[in-house]
C-alpha cells in the first residue's frame, strides 16, 4: 500500500512545480500530512523547508481567490 508519504515523493519525483505543491498541499488539507512532513520529504529534493512555507502562503491565498 502506498502511503500518503511516498505520494508526495512521488510529485516531487515527477516534479512539475503547482502540481507537485497541489499534491501536497490537498493531502495536508485532508489532514493526511503535516507541513512539517511535506518539508522533510521536499529536503530530500533540495527544497529549502522556508521554501514550502513560502509555497504554502501561496496556495492558500490562490485558493482563497478562486473560492471568490
């Protein structure tokens, strides 16, 4: 069975900038992962943790507008 983890390895692995964030980000707004655990698995592509963070801010606000 694959877990939630190894999904977002796997984005990451067939990196397409918003669709490997959008992965992540959906999983973790089902509650499935923590920011923390997208960070840790995003170090392992050399993705600074602030970097996520930054990517995170993002999404959120893209999404806001979009629900408007």
């Amino acid at each position: 069975m694959t877990s939630y983890k190894q999904i977002i390895g796997k984005a990451f692995d067939n990196w397409d900038k918003w669709n490997s964030y959008a992965v992540a980000f959906d999983l973790m707004d089902k509650g499935y992962v923590s920011l923390l655990d997208i960070q840790d698995i995003a170090a392992e592509y050399g993705i600074q943790p602030s970097i996520i963070a930054y990517r995170r801010r993002q999404y959120l606000q893209y999404k806001q507008h979009s629900a408007a």
